[in-house]
C-alpha cells in the first residue's frame, strides 16, 4: 500500500486549522476564500493541491470534507457520515431513513456501513471514508414524519421521527437488517413510542402489510395496548403477507393477522431479552 506524504504550506495550514477551530469539517470555496483572502481561482487550485495529497475528499462540486487524522478508525469519523449525507444531498430534500434511522434513534446496537437517505432526487450510491451512501427514491409527497435531530454540537441532519422511522422499516424490513432488528429497536423504544401518532402514520402510509406487521409485534410483546391494537385488526385482508418480506417464504401462517411467519416468533421473544 502506498503511503502519501502528506505535507501542508502556511496558507493551506491557515486554510484547515482555521476550519478546524471552527469544528467545520465541511466547506465550500466561498467558505475557503474568506480565510485564504485569494481569487477563486488561486483557492481552486489549492484545494485540488490538498484533494491530491489526501487532506480533502470532494463530495460534490464545490463541497469539500477534511479527512480527519485516523481516517483509518472507524470510530474516529463515523460521526461526520450523516453530516456528510447532508452536504451530499442538499438543497435537494431528504431524511436519513431505515438503518440510519435507527441508529441514530438509539434503536440499534449494530454496527453500519451504510447510511441510508431518503430522497426525490435520483443519485447513484457513494462511498466516502468506508461509509457507503444509498440514496432511496421518494416522490415529494412521501417525505413526512420527520425532525431536526442534533448528531455533532454544530449540525442538525433531518431524519425520519420515531414513529415514521418504525412504519419505514416494517414497509422493507431488508433496509433495516430485518424484522428481529426493527422488533428490537420497537422493544427498546416501547415506552417512548406515540402509539397515536404511530396508528395515523399507519393510515396515511396506507401499506396493510405494514400495519399486518405491527399488529403482529404488538400483540407478541404485549405492548400498545390493545385499544391501538384492536384498530391496526381494520387494516387486516383475507391476502397472506410475510412477516419478513427480505426472507424465503416459510413458516406457519397465523390467521388473526394474516401473517406468514417465516421468522420464528419465539426467536423474536428471545431476542428481546438479550
């Protein structure tokens, strides 16, 4: 493996301490200029200079991340992968969805690779330090239940609410490493979760498999009481859904919900105790 030196001028050391100080990991050239006090064109070519030597990483054209210095340890930037999501997407709208969502409701303990962003803008997946970047069409109608959520002392990303974040996962269980991962997070957060809020979410999301879903896992681990549960059995067809949609389809087939239960409930009750 080559190693690049990675050496730095006193204007380009302005440049990144001066960024640095003001916990700005992320900036444009407008942002540069007014440090370097150069033309754009000089700043242009002193940013290319310390793209080429390592120090900076182009998201998009005119957006420029500091590699931080332990690039090489997950746990040392793995903080910045939703701020990075951010300033790759916008002004286009978005939410951090599924797995990131999770993650960043506390829901999950697992480790993730990929970040996962909800969007009406059409992009092809990314990489940037280790971390891949997924971006999930939407049309603009579908972008709701979401909030600002502080994930660095200076910057908010918007990710999908608790509730919204629940139905998303129940809708693609495969997005959110699969329904024991979702029953997990839906365990841990039980007392927290607006079960109002969450029974119109179902309505206006309008999927009976995910409300199928729901019910189910209520009822299982006994939580939401059964006024909530008794109005998620109105969405219930005479149609089979798979309790989890990422896995083969097996399993006994439970008739109170119409659900297929290709991932053994008993495993799921487990889960919760671990």
């Amino acid at each position: 493996m080559m190693i690049v030196k990675r050496t730095l001028g006193e204007i380009s050391s302005k440049l990144l301490s001066t960024l640095s100080s003001k916990d700005k990991v992320i900036f444009t050239i407008s942002d540069a200029q007014k440090i370097t006090k150069t033309s754009h064109t000089t700043t242009r070519r002193l940013i290319s200079r310390l793209i080429d030597k390592n120090w900076l990483i182009r998201l998009v054209p005119g957006k420029y991340l500091i590699v931080p210095l332990s690039a090489g340890e997950k746990a040392e930037h793995s903080e910045n992968w939703y701020i990075v999501a951010k300033h790759i997407i916008e002004p286009n709208l978005y939410y951090l969805s599924h797995y990131s969502a999770l993650d960043i409701h506390e829901m999950t303990t697992q480790p993730l690779m990929t970040v996962y962003i909800t969007t009406p803008k059409r992009r092809k997946e990314a990489k940037v330090l280790g971390a891949n970047f997924r971006f999930l069409y939407a049309n603009p109608s579908k972008l709701w239940g979401i909030e600002d959520v502080w994930v660095k002392r200076t910057e908010k990303v918007k990710v999908s609410d608790l509730e919204r974040t629940i139905v998303d996962c129940l809708d693609n269980p495969k997005l959110c490493g699969g329904i024991s991962e979702l029953a997990k997070g839906l365990w841990v957060k039980r007392s927290e979760i607006d079960y109002s809020k969450l029974e119109k979410y179902i309505g206006r999301f309008g999927s009976k498999a995910v409300a199928k879903r729901l019910g189910f896992l209520l009822e299982l681990y006994g939580i939401g009481g059964e006024p909530t549960v008794k109005k998620l059995r109105k969405f219930v067809t005479a149609s089979f859904v798979l309790l989890d949609s990422s896995l083969p389809a097996t399993g006994k087939y439970k008739s109170s919900w119409r659900i297929r239960e290709n991932f053994d409930p008993e495993e799921l009750k487990e889960i919760i105790k671990t």
